[in-house]
C-alpha cells in the first residue's frame, strides 16, 4: 500500500489569488488583469508574475496562498531545523521541487514548499523520504536561501565507500525498496528508480549496508556507534566481522533511514525501538527485524535478516546423522506428545522446527503455530503471530488453538509455567506439540522442566523426545576442491577463496544431541534423577552426544575439529577420539570401551588426568610415554 501524501483539506469554493488580493486592497482590478494577460503568454503562475512584475512581494503573494489554500505558512531560513532531515532529500532534489524539511511531526515529514499543490513534486518527495508528507508554503527565496545555509555536508567519504562497495556488485548498488504490495506504485517511480545513482549518500549507504549483508549470506548487520566513527558489522556464519567504518556525521542520518524503513519514531532516540520491514533484494523478499538500542555515543541497530526463499528444507538437509533422522520420523510419526529442540539464541531451532513441519505439513493435518515473531511464512499451516500490546499472549493463544480442533501445534518457545502447563496439557490430551527450550543439552532439559514448574510425572507421560543442537561452520567446498587439485596449500594456510570471503567456511550445519525417551527414561523422570543419571541412561539406550556428532561431522571433512570444540561446550570431562578406532570417549576413561585400545589421557598405574606435557604421572611415578601424550 503506498504511503499517503497528507494535505490539508480546503475549502469548499477557493477564491482565486487574484480575486483575493484585489479584494483585500492589495491590487487593483487593473492590475489583476493585466498580470492575468501575462500569464496567458508565459504560462508562469499568477503569484510568479506578481511578484516578478513588483506589484506585490513574494511574502505577500505566499502569506495570501496560505490563507486561501488554508495551509500553513512558513520562514524555513529563520528556523533552526534538525540537519539529519536534510539528507533524507537530496539537494538536488530539493532544488528541482523547491522543497525542504522542516521537521517530523507523528511519522509524517513536515515540507516547506514553493508549490504545496504539485502533487507530482510531493509525490517524488514522498518517495524518497520513505514517508508521508505534511507540505507548508514558503516563498522560493526563503527556500533557496535555506538549501544555501543547509546542504554543506561533505559527502565525499561516504560516496568514496559506495562506490568502492558497488564494484563488488557488478559496477551498481543494490536497490533495497519496501515491499508495499502494490505493483502500481512501483511503476509509479519507475522514472525515480532509474536515477538511482542521484540518490543521496545515506538512502545509497543504506542500500548498499543492507544489499552487502544479503549478498555475503549475513544473518544479522550490527550498527554500532563510536566517540569518533562508528563500525557496521556482519554476522556471517555465526560470527561478527567488521566491514567498514564510516564518519560520526553520517550516524545519525543513517539510523534515521532505517527508522523509517522499519516505520519506527524518527524522533524517539530515549527509548528502545522494534519494527520490520520486507525488502525486495535481488529478485526475493527478504524480512528485516528491526531493533535499535540507546548507547552512550548513540542508537546501536542491529537488524536481523530473513531470507523467505532459504526456509524451505527437510529433515534430510538439516544435517542429522541416518539414525537420528530415523528417530526423529518415529517421533513425530506419534499421534499426542511433545517434542522439544532446545538449545542457545542462534542455534537454528527454529531452522530444525519448520524441517519438522515439512515432514508434518498434510492436507489430513490441522497444524497451528503460535510464533513470537512469525519468522518465515510457509503455505499450508495456520500462523499466529503473538502481539503482547493488545493482550495476546502464548497462553491466550494456546487456550484458543485448542477449541480450533488442531492436530498438530507448534509453540515458538516455551518461556514460563503457564505456557508449559498449557503445551503439556495439550500433549496429554491427543495433540502433537513441537516447541524450543534454553538449555545446554538434552538431558538438561528435564531439569530446566521441572525448575519452570512442570510436574515430573507430566514430563514422563507427555514428553516424546528432545533434540538439543549447535551450529558449525562447514568447511567451504570449493576450497576444497582447490585442494585436491593442489591449487592451495592447507599446511601454509593458504585455506580461502572468493565464495568463503576467504575465511575456509561457507554455510553452517547443525551438531546433535537426540534424546528418545524411552521406558526406563520416563522411570527416571519420575523420580527425579539427576542429569547425569538421565545422560547415562540415554547414552546406554544409543544417543550420540553433541560432542560425538561434532566428531564425526569433523572426522569425515564436514567441518573441522577446532570448530567443533569451539561451539560445543566443554563439560569437565569433555570426549574426545580414540587414537585408534576414532570412537568418542571420555578422557576420563581407562581404555576405549570400543576398541579395548589404553587411553592416552589418563594414568595407566592410578587412573588420574595427565597434562599434553607430563612424561612422568606426579600422583603415582608412572612413567608415560611420547607417543601417547595426552591430548586437550
């Protein structure tokens, strides 16, 4: 829908300008018609003539437009205006309209206007600010005398990283435009689009900050302001990385062009903001979640990036080994019960939920999910996006779903008692329930539970499975393809290329922890077992831990051990490989329960933990040796 041109409404039979001034002793009939023949011949308008020929003054002729037209009047060059709202109109714009910002008053741009009646001037106007204009009437000296003492930014630097930016795209910026839905307003501005290269710098460093990140697969852009500059950053693949720095003036502007992108409060910058907006980049919508944050030196922005077209994937892609996939179809293959995927912030649990749904998504299914936001739209299901605002809570919700005959419901995250209660209840009475859970691992979850207020006894009934995971950077696969045709070398460090942005890592792929829950689980539960007690049971019923699945991810070249050890957390006995059959096992374990081979890592006289550089056990003398050097 595009954004309205607000004006205000007139009265019902105008008077004309020169009946007016004639009738308020500022012109005689004479000389009304006589600048009426003038007009005839240039065609210029009556008040232009006026003022040109010296009848009147140019404040005159603007004041009686005003009174008329019941539109304000306004000395933009007297007034003290904010200069961020001069780089949301280019000068060179502001001199083809004779127009410029005076303020913003309710998310709607204040615009003082030679011609406040041009709709086509107030509709390029609204189209670059991005918002709905208010236009007052100002005489064209007073506006030009504004432009003069206003745009004197040096918008060189910004221009230079453009430009530098652009090369990278085939020579153009991307074109970052709000998906409003109708495609008459895009060919509306067609004539706009194609002068993108006059944009102003800030509309163009949006475009290229937001149009970069979506090039390089960011899923996050970090706007983080400085004393003296400040940094945007990328999260690619899960980790930050600075991709320039800009000058502190450009700040300000910049995080005011986001604002009103996402339709938050330009002029609110006490308070912390929330909003989105869908962008059409290359050929695709993508959704930007927006949040901005008071700092010391200013608003930090990060805006969250949804790509709509990535979201689609099954249980096969999402990176389980060939026998969790099998648990996991056997789980949701269950007619009532919950399955939890739980893990960190950024861990793709919610990547592993909608994988779930593809498998789940029938025409015999009713399937509801209830999100906080609704991430990716996916045909099929029902969606329902939580609003706290109007009172629509996960609980209101969840009490609602289950008078709408559902089979299935997916729960964007259980975040306190009265929700679980409700999912809970839920799977006891003849409903599939899917969620996310914060925890560390599978068998915490039970823990996490009952801490929450869940019933041990209504965990051991209702709960299916719990599928606790991290994600890993997988190793770029034309990097290694450049090694096995030795155009790199791995032991020079010399592991890059263009598709990774030379880092060895391109895309990223989920570590496991499946935890089925079995009869001798739900005996547990029941009487409280500890985690570990839970872990044991879970492991001797064939559960790959996350550290396991890590390995062999690693061991078969998927990813790297390094990153393994990085993402998933240590506990104080961490496994690590066999040095002979490469099974996971602990390095508090006197031998490999796989192989029979001696551990590397503990005492062979006493069983205590060595260090990498021990030769000689401190607790019992017994000497070890080189090559069975324990390992970290």
């Amino acid at each position: 829908m595009a954004v309205p041109i607000k004006t205000t409404p007139q009265t019902k039979t105008p008077i004309r300008l020169g009946e007016f001034l004639s009738q308020r002793g500022h012109l005689s009939k004479r000389q009304v018609t006589w600048a009426l023949e003038e007009q005839k011949k240039t065609g210029k308008r009556l008040g232009e003539i006026l003022s040109g020929l010296k009848l009147i003054s140019e404040d005159l002729v603007a004041q009686s437009l005003s009174t008329i037209n019941n539109i304000p009047y306004a000395t933009p060059h007297t007034m003290t205006i904010d200069p961020d709202l001069f780089l949301l109109i280019p000068e060179w714009l502001a001199r083809r309209h004779l127009a410029v910002p005076l303020g913003i008053e309710e998310k709607e741009l204040r615009m003082a206007m030679a011609d406040p009646l041009d709709y086509e001037n107030l509709n390029d106007l609204r189209f670059y600010a991005g918002m709905a204009i208010t236009p007052v009437i100002a005489t064209r000296k007073n506006i030009l005398e504004t432009i003069e003492q206003s745009y004197h930014f040096d918008t060189s630097s910004v221009e230079k990283i453009v430009q530098a930016s652009a090369k990278d795209f085939d020579g153009g910026t991307f074109q970052v435009i709000p998906d409003l839905g109708e495609a008459s307003l895009l060919q509306t501005d067609k004539h706009a689009l194609e002068e993108k290269s006059r944009l102003g710098p800030v509309v163009q460093l949006t475009n290229v900050i937001i149009g970069k990140a979506i090039k390089m697969r960011a899923s996050d852009i970090h706007i983080e302001p400085g004393q003296k500059e400040f940094r945007v950053r990328y999260r690619i693949d899960g980790l930050l990385r600075e991709e320039m720095r800009l000058p502190k003036w450009v700040q300000n502007p910049l995080v005011s062009r986001i604002k009103i992108l996402a339709t938050l409060d330009i002029s609110e910058r006490r308070l912390p903001q929330d909003g989105a907006v869908r962008v059409m980049a290359e050929g695709r919508a993508v959704d930007l979640r927006v949040s901005t944050l008071p700092a010391t030196n200013g608003e930090k922005v990060v805006l969250r990036i949804l790509d709509q077209s990535k979201v689609l994937i099954d249980i096969d892609q999402v990176g389980f080994q060939e026998k969790d996939a099998e648990i996991i179809r056997k789980m949701i293959r269950k007619q009532k019960g919950i399955i939890l995927v739980t893990g960190p912030t950024g861990s793709g649990k919610t990547t592993t939920l909608y994988a779930l749904i593809q498998e789940l998504k029938s025409v015999t299914n009713n399937l509801t999910t209830v999100e906080d936001p609704v991430e990716y739209t996916i045909d099929g299901i029902n969606q329902i996006q939580i609003n706290t605002e109007v009172g629509l809570s996960f609980s209101k919700v969840l009490r609602a779903i289950l008078r709408q005959d559902p089979n299935i419901i997916l729960i964007g995250e259980i975040r306190d008692k009265e929700t679980a209660e409700i999912a809970f209840r839920a799977a006891m009475t003849g409903h599939l329930v899917l969620s996310t859970l914060h925890t560390n691992d599978a068998p915490a979850t039970i823990t996490r539970l009952v801490d929450i207020g869940v019933p041990p006894y209504l965990i051991s009934s209702c709960l299916i499975g719990v599928i606790a995971q991290r994600l890993v950077r997988k190793r770029c696969a034309r990097c290694m393809e450049l090694l096995r045709e030795g155009e790199i070398d791995e032991k020079k460090h010399e592991i890059g290329c263009s598709v990774c942005n030379h880092t060895g890592f391109s895309g990223r792929i989920g570590v496991f922890e499946v935890m089925a829950i079995t009869p001798k689980t739900r005996e547990l539960i029941s009487s409280r077992a500890t985690d570990e007690e839970v872990r044991a049971a879970s492991t001797s019923a064939g559960m790959t831990s996350m550290e396991a699945d890590g390995l062999i991810k690693a061991q078969t070249g998927i990813t790297t051990l390094e990153e393994v050890t990085r993402v998933v957390e240590k506990d104080d006995v961490f496994k690590s490989a066999c040095p002979k059959c490469h099974q996971a096992i602990r390095i508090d374990f006197l031998i490999c329960p796989y192989c029979a081979e001696a551990s590397p890592y503990v005492c062979a006289g006493c069983g205590k933990l060595l260090q990498p550089d021990w030769f000689l056990c401190p607790y019992c003398r017994h000497q070890t040796t080189k090559d069975h050097k324990p390992q970290p």
